[in-house]
C-alpha cells in the first residue's frame, strides 16, 4: 500500500493512518500500489559540500519521522570541498519542507 499524502511505501500491512505522515485513511480512497515516490513533489530543503554533514541531517530528519532522500554530487575521489564541484543536497516532499527547514535551523543555531 502507498499513503496517498505523502506517497511512503508502507508495503502490504493495512494500517488506519500512515506512520510516516500521520494522515487517517478514508476507506473509500482507493490506494495506488504501483504508485511510487517518485511521483511526489520533492523539494530541497538544504545543501552541503560534505557527504557527513548531508548524512547528519538527514538522520535529524529522519528522527522526526520526515522523509528524506539526498542528492550527493561530491567528488570523493578528488576530495573537492569546494562551490559546485560538492554539493550535497537534501530532498523531503513538499508537506514536510516547513518543518524540515525548521528543524534544520534549529540544528544549525544550537538552539535544540
């Protein structure tokens, strides 16, 4: 089964409301099993120039139940830290990037 919100793969266990994104199913929804990820709005909620920072945040994300996926086009062979040749970019669906965003500030001020 796919949740129709924010399209997590929840496999074939009937639940009554998405784990992930805590949306309650209606029972006259019909659910896309073929529906996949991909189909949903991502949008980037932060960028890096390391793969350890990336993976950082995005255990943070994680931890709030956020989907996150990252885009890592850093060089690990030449070791570039620098403008465009690293950039390692972190992806959540659209529902979630308000509270990606502020859970990334908070992270990043010290505040948490």
């Amino acid at each position: 089964m796919i949740c129709h919100a924010c399209t997590s793969d929840l496999f074939d266990i009937e639940y009554t409301e998405c784990p992930v994104c805590g949306i309650e199913f209606d029972e006259d929804i019909e659910f896309d099993n073929n529906s996949d990820a991909k189909d949903a709005k991502w949008v980037q909620v932060y960028s890096t120039n390391t793969d350890i920072e990336a993976a950082m945040f995005k255990a943070n994300l994680e931890g709030a139940d956020i989907p996150v996926q990252v885009l890592s086009q850093v060089d690990t062979t030449r070791m570039f830290t620098l403008g465009n040749l690293a950039v390692a970019k972190l992806f959540v669906p659209e529902q979630f990037a308000a509270e990606a965003i502020a859970i990334i500030n908070l992270i990043e001020t010290g505040d948490c």
